[in-house]
C-alpha cells in the first residue's frame, strides 16, 4: 500500500518533536509499518 503525504504532515509532525504531536505518533507508526510513504523528498531533505 503507498500513502501520500501532504507536505503540511511532514511540517506539523517535526515542527517541535519534543511535544509529541499526534501527527508525529501518526508519522512514526506508519514508518514502522509495511506502508510505503510518498511525499516530497526534496522537503524532507530540507527539513532533516
């Protein structure tokens, strides 16, 4: 299964990673699992 990520997701759940969003629990479990993320690469080169 491939899931796309609207690059606001990827914003919201990294913005302050100490709080532990939901967003960020939301990113974290679909990383761990078998689904493929498709997303910006070039914002999340930038952002990481």
């Amino acid at each position: 299964m491939k899931l796309l990520l609207d690059s606001n997701v990827i914003v919201a759940a990294i913005k302050n990673p100490l709080k532990e969003t939901v967003t960020l629990r939301l990113l974290i479990k679909l990383l761990s699992s078998d689904i493929q993320l498709i997303g910006n690469k070039y914002l999340a080169l930038r952002v990481w």
